[in-house]
C-alpha cells in the first residue's frame, strides 16, 4: 500500500494534481449551483411580474 501511495516517487507532482482537479471540479459545481438558482429565481420574478421570454407582456 505504501508502494501504490508513493506513486513511483512521483507521489509529490500526483496528489496535488488529484486535489487541485478534485477542488477546481466542486468550485465549479458549486458556481454553476448558484447561477441555476439565480437563473431560476430571476425566471420566477419574471414570470410573476407576466413577462414572457421576449420581454413583451403577455395578454391573456
């Protein structure tokens, strides 16, 4: 087990690199939660106030 967690003595340039890719990959998925969730906040707002996608009011 040590063997596989030295990595060959290349164990100082792979772990970081499984960190900094795991870590850039959850700030992603956590910016892309928060834009969604402004995204479909933004769509409510829009929809209450009775604008359609292009902007016009809609007549119902």
């Amino acid at each position: 087990m040590s063997e596989f967690l030295a990595m060959g003595g290349y164990a100082a340039f792979v772990w970081p690199s499984y960190v900094i890719g795991i870590g850039g990959l959850a700030v992603l998925a956590l910016v892309s939660l928060r834009q969604w969730r402004a995204a479909k906040a933004e769509l409510g707002r829009l929809e209450a106030a009775g604008l359609s996608r292009r902007g016009r009011r809609e007549d119902r």
